[in-house]
C-alpha cells in the first residue's frame, strides 16, 4: 500500500516533466534528479518514475524519426522541384515563377509528419497531466505507445 507522500512524489515526477516548455531537456532531468533520491524507498516510486521516463524517451524517439522524415523531404523538394527566381530591387525581395504544383505530393508527406508531431506534443501533455492524477490518487499507470528502455 502506497502512503500519500509516495503517491505525490509518483505525480511530482509526472509532473516535473512539463519543465521541458521552460527548460531544455527538463523533461529528462527534473524526473531523473527526483527519482534518485526516492528510488531506494518506494517501489512505486520507482516503477512510476521509470514509466515516466520512458515515455519521455519514446516520444524524443518518435520526434526524432519524424524530424528526419519532414525536415528532409521538405527541403529537398522544395529547393529541387520549385522554380523560383528572385530579384532584389529597391530592397524588396521578390519570387516570380514560383510553382507549388511540382511539390505538393511530396510536401504534403512532410506537413502530415509535422501534423502528427503536434498532435504527439498535445497528447503528451494531457497524458502527464492524466498520469499525474492517477499516480497522486495512488492508481498504477502506464503510458500508452511506451517502448520499455528501462526495465
């Protein structure tokens, strides 16, 4: 049976990972820095901490393949198939020529990988505030879509 303080530090280190909007890598740290200092005095703590973290590692991972997928694709068709020719006069900057015909099939790829990297990013962020509820409430929870790095 979990007492109230390991059902709070189990929410906590749920919670210290939206610090990833305010610090980079918070995410990693703040979950890390606390599970080490509770992992030896709850097994609870330490199996929610180690679902946290590898949640947080799956998603890096899954962003990560989608970055490479969009940021990629969107380059090279847009510098290859897109005939632009640019003029500079009295300082405006101007694209005559531009066709977005040659690059739609390959840039609507690289939007969908975008599209569904901001919907991961939404979704992480009610599934910690949902995780946290549940661990704070003392109920065990796992993330969905988790691949298990730390066992």
């Amino acid at each position: 049976m979990e007492t109230k303080k390991q059902n709070n530090t189990a929410a906590f280190i749920n919670l210290s990972t939206l610090t990833q909007y305010f610090i980079p890598l918070g995410n990693f740290i703040f979950p890390i820095i606390i599970w080490g200092a509770h992992k030896d005095k709850s097994e609870y703590v330490e199996q929610q901490a180690k679902q946290t973290i590898n949640f947080q590692l799956s998603l890096f991972m899954y962003s990560c393949i989608l970055a490479l997928i969009a940021i990629p694709i969107f380059l090279v068709t847009f510098f290859n198939h897109a005939n632009f020719n640019a003029s500079v006069e009295d300082g405006d900057f101007t694209l005559t020529d531009f066709n977005f015909s040659d690059v739609t099939g390959w840039l609507t790829v690289a939007i969908v990988a975008a599209l569904i990297f901001a919907m991961l990013k939404v979704a992480e962020f009610f599934l910690i505030i949902y995780a946290s509820v549940k661990t704070a409430n003392g109920d065990d929870f796992k993330y969905p879509l988790t691949i298990k790095f730390l066992k």
